[in-house]
C-alpha cells in the first residue's frame, strides 16, 4: 500500500475520469475531475465531475437524478487517470437520451453511425435546456 | 448516417483517447490523440498516440510489440473523448508490466492498492530506458 498523488498538472488542474458500468464493463461517458471534485467523489461516494465549458464542480445527476454511484476508483501507472467504476441509477447517463455518451460509431472517412438504441427522452429528463449537456 | 468533425479544439489540439479490450470490456489504458494519430490510428489499423511528454506521435508497441489492433472507434456525444476497442497483442499494455495500466485501487485517504497480478516483467521487454513509458 502506497499513498499516492494523483498529477492533476499535467492539464492544468485536471485528470480524465472514465466512467465505467460496474456490472457489465461498459464505458459509459469521459469527464474530468479537479481535486477538489476528486475528494467530493470519494466523500459521498457519487460522481462530482469539473465542468471545463461551466468552469465549477458539477455533480452528475443533480438535475436528472440519474446520478453514479462509485464502486471503485482506479488510478493508472503514471497517476494522470482516473477510472471509477459505477452504479448507474437511471436509465442512460447521456444528455441525448443514451446509456452511454458513446453511442456512435466512427468510421475512417469521419462518418458516425449511431449503434445504440434511445433509451430515455432526453426532453422529459432535463426539459428544453438540457441543463446537464456534458461538460 | 452523419459526418462528423472531432472537438480537438476543446483541449488544445487532444482528444482523450480510452482504450478497451474489444473481448472483455476491460479499460486497458487511456492516451490522447491529436487529428494526426487519429487518421494514422484509422489508416493503419493499429493504435498510434499523441505522445504530451515527447511532443510527437507515438504508436504504441513501437519498442514493445505491444501493438493495439483497432476493432472499433466510438466517439462521444459532444464530439471530445473516443473510445477505442481493441484487441490486445501481447501480455499487457502498461510499461510497469501488468495488463492494464489501471491495477491500483484508490482509497479515500489517498492509499493506493495493487489489485492486479503482473503479466509480465516489464525489463525483459522494454529495457533499462521503459521506452514507452505512458505519455
């Protein structure tokens, strides 16, 4: 066992986080977290993300309830990682109305295809703003 | 069917680029791509990073072997992280000699636990210099 500091200044003050499905592995979003929102994740066990487009911690889920329940934390080699691994409450945790962000698929000439089914109304979740849309 | 511009603008010319094993869903590592290695992961078939520490592409198992063949490339909602599921050549992907660079636990206090075994003795592949160590 090691203490370890996590190298939030390789970006500037921030660490990518991957989200990822407990049960059944699936990625389910990319955000990114400061230390403070680090320590308010492990704190009360739900996702705190740094929002870099709303510049302040954003707590996934506080408008949608569809918050993430933390499993795990699991940091990489070099400690400039994070992967936690969740909980999803809800049905989807994309603001387009998906279990997961990455629901498109990416070919070679830069056309996206969408291979995973709607599995909410984004409308009837966040309404017209799409409060929550990712940072 | 759309056609689809990445937001490498967001994070200064990078993506965050997840890497998962295409058989098991685990996340073996994550890197960042700039629209260069993108193109050249997408042409080749095979994985190749922006390198932040080198300043230059990096295609990983250059040194190693390690190489990552490309099942799949996903990309987010808003168009700023990727996901790329693969097969994994060889024993591991981290430089430190396990499978996936995310083997250690992160407790609340800091602590950080190795919850994986070693798959390989990293000397015997990368030589005193770890080469290709994780940007």
């Amino acid at each position: 066992m090691e203490s370890l500091n996590i190298d939030f200044e390789k970006a500037g003050g921030l660490v990518p986080a991957i989200i990822q499905d407990h049960h059944n592995g699936d990625v389910l979003m990319l955000g990114f977290m400061n230390s403070v929102s680090l320590a308010e994740t492990q704190r009360s066990g739900e996702v705190v993300f740094f929002s870099r487009s709303r510049n302040k911690l954003w707590k996934k889920g506080e408008s949608s309830g569809h918050v993430l329940k933390v499993r795990e934390v699991r940091v990489d080699c070099d400690a400039d990682a994070l992967l936690v691994r969740v909980e999803a409450v809800g049905p989807g945790v994309c603001h387009e109305g998906y279990r997961s962000c990455f629901f498109r698929s990416l070919a070679s000439d830069g056309a996206a295809e969408i291979v995973e089914e709607r599995t909410f109304a984004p409308e009837s979740v966040y309404g017209a703003q799409q409060q929550e849309k990712k940072a």
